[in-house]
C-alpha cells in the first residue's frame, strides 16, 4: 500500500496539473487568471481536510523539542454539554385579544396569571362604535326587506305580462345587493364580538345595546393585562394576552463552536426541574456579540414548574450522529487558519490532522476527524508542531 505521503504527492500534482489544464481554457475565455489560483486553493483545501498535512521530523528533533505522546481513546454512548437557557411561550400558543371596537372599558373580569377557558368572558365595553354598526345592520335590514318585496311585485306583474322583464332584472339586482349589504354588516357586528343569538335578537327586537362582552379565545392562562376599567381604547387594541402554557419552549445559547455538536432531536434535561426536551429548530444566525446560536427545545411544563421567562442551566445530551469520536488531552488540539488540529504520529515524524472539536474541559477535549483507533498524538511540546504547520502550510 502507497503511504499517505505518496497519496499526498499524488493529489497534489492532480491538482495541479488540474489547474494548469484549465488556465489556458479560462484564459482563452477571458477569464480572470485568480479563477484558477482559487481551483488550486480548493483542490489543496479537499486534500488538507482528507489526508492532512505531513510534517518530517526525526527523532534527534522530537527530543530537543520536547514532543511526547499519547494515544487516543474511542468514546462510545452521549456526552453532556451545559448551556445557559430562557424559558418561552411558543409563538403558536399566545392570543393576544384585541378590542373588537372602540370605546370605554366598563369592566376586565380577569387578573393576570389567572386561567380561562374558551368563551369565558374576560372583558365588557362600552362603545359607540357598537350603537353604529347595529344602526347600520337594521338599516341594512330594512332595506333588504323592501328590495325583497320590491322583486316580488314585480315578479308578479312580469308573469302577468304587465312589465317588461327588463324591470325584473333591475328588481333582482337591487334584492342581491341589499342581500349583500345586511350579510357585510351582520359580519361587521360578528367581528365586534356579537354572537348569532345576540345578532337575532337584534334582528326580532330592534333593540340596539351600547355594551359588548369579549371572550376568551382559547383555554389558557392571561400572561398580559393592558386595559384597566374607565380606560378608553381604540379599535383593534391589545386588552389581554392569554398562552397555553405546556408544552414550553427552551431557548438555548449554543456557542458557534459548539453547533456541529448539536441536532435536532438532541436530549435536553433541566436537572433542577426534572423536566426532559427534544431540540426542535437550530438557529441559522450567529449574535455578533456574544458568538452564539439560539437552539430551541420543546419540553414539559412539569405541572407549573417551568414557567415562561426563567433562566435555567440545561443539559444538552449529544450523541455521536454515526460518526467516529474521540477523546485526547486538551494540550494536544491546536489552532490554525480558524480550524482545530491534531498531530498524528507517524514514521517520518507527525500528520497534522483537521478536527471537529464537540467538547471540550481544561484536561480533555471530545473530537470527530479521520483518526485510526491506538494513533499517537502529541500532547506535549506541540508549539513546535504548530511552528512546522505554518511553515508547511504555507507552501
């Protein structure tokens, strides 16, 4: 079997040779000469990230630097990452009530944090908005009722032949939009919080109310009260917020190195609480300040103990994802051009070799990378590997 330095060498000059086949193509085309510059940079980048970076050393140099060694170890099962969180209501279970109309609030017949249930009423109005749509649906009402009458006399008198049927059309048409009108204003009084019977009533008595009572949409707890008795308020302004409060959402701050690590569908665990989640949405964005990602859990409310707004500190359980995993001294992970490296042990000296970094402590850091189970990678004296990484790196 070829060594990994020879398959270095051969993808190297693949590439190459690659880019000295395109250059004159993208030359010919009026391409920028750096179209190729760039091929080279990222078929050089492909071979890095597959094969590493080799490093010759013998063993006269390994001593005066002071280079020792230890071997990886295999990790199998999940490992636990703390992360801070907020507690919060998913979008999907917060109503927030709106006045159906403008006017003055006569009475709020709920507090904050109490729970309702569906068409409970929570709020009474006054509003002479109200007096005017119900003035306006009876005067639709009427005039429904006479362009009605009106079509039938003159249906009557067209099948005696006494009017022509041109007057009949009229008539149909008159009684199809003053139908339209009373169902547009019958509408109007249900957006203002008026029910069927209440809209009947109306209807038989033609008895106009000043007053409405606003019902709770959904079953669930009010989390904002924003109108107070003898306040005047305009049409469609927020009176009360009320939320279902279980399931919960967790929003955790995922450090930007971390969110390799992290999936959806990863367990999340509130040791404090007792309470257990599944990462349902990985954000997509990085916060500039703080260099984090929000991961968004859904978990139980533990019959009131987690409430919305509290901060807790939650355990995110990782697992491997099918992919090889690691544990080595965290004196043996390097840094360089932004990524994480180790150095592999080999006869001629040491492979630098790209990792994934998914936890790390001051003693030991968790890695994924292409690493054969017993390698030896430095631990000690890894300045001067660093050194020998940036000189060769930059060939």
């Amino acid at each position: 079997m070829p060594s990994p330095t020879a398959l270095t060498g051969r993808a190297l000059a693949a590439a190459l040779t690659m880019t000295l086949v395109l250059s004159p193509a993208l030359a010919a085309d009026g391409a920028p000469t750096a179209s190729a510059a760039a091929v080279a940079e990222a078929a050089a980048a492909a071979v890095r990230d597959r094969e590493g970076i080799a490093l010759t050393l013998d063993e006269r140099e390994m001593r005066t630097a002071g280079i020792g060694t230890t071997a990886v170890t295999p990790e199998t099962g999940e490992f636990d990452l703390s992360l801070p969180g907020t507690v919060a209501i998913p979008p999907q279970q917060l109503r927030v009530v709106a006045a159906p109309a403008g006017g003055l609030v006569e009475t709020v017949l709920v507090a904050a944090d109490e729970t309702v249930t569906a068409g409970q009423p929570i709020v009474k109005l006054r509003s002479p908005d109200l007096v005017e749509a119900q003035r306006q649906y009876l005067a639709a009402l009427s005039d429904e009722a006479l362009a009605s009458d009106r079509l039938r006399r003159t249906r009557l008198l067209w099948e005696g032949r006494v009017t022509p049927e041109r007057e009949l059309r009229v008539a149909e048409t008159e009684a199809a939009h003053a139908k339209s009108r009373l169902d547009e204003r019958s509408q109007i009084l249900g957006l203002m919080e008026m029910s069927e019977a209440e809209i009947e009533a109306l209807r038989t008595t033609r008895k106009i109310a000043s007053a409405v009572t606003v019902h709770a949409p959904i079953s669930g707890t009010i989390v904002a009260r924003n109108a107070n008795p003898g306040q005047r308020v305009e049409p469609a302004a927020a009176l009360l917020s009320i939320a279902a409060l279980d399931p919960l959402w967790l929003n955790l701050q995922v450090p930007a190195a971390r969110l390799p690590a992290v999936t959806v569908g990863s367990r999340v665990i509130l040791p404090a609480y007792g309470v257990e989640g599944r990462i349902i949405r990985i954000g997509r964005t990085v916060d500039a300040a703080t260099q984090s990602a929000v991961a968004v859990a859904e978990i139980d409310a533990a019959g009131g103990a987690v409430r919305p707004g509290l901060a807790v500190a939650a355990t995110l359980r990782i697992g491997q994802n099918g992919l090889p995993q690691w544990s080595v001294p965290a004196t043996a992970v390097v840094r360089h051009r932004d990524r994480a490296w180790v150095f592999v042990r080999e006869p001629t000296g040491f492979r630098a070799m790209p990792v994934q970094v998914v936890a790390e402590s001051t003693a030991t850091a968790s890695i994924r990378g292409r690493l054969s189970p017993g390698a030896q990678v430095a631990d000690r004296g890894v300045v001067a590997l660093l050194s020998e990484l940036a000189a060769a790196d930059q060939d």
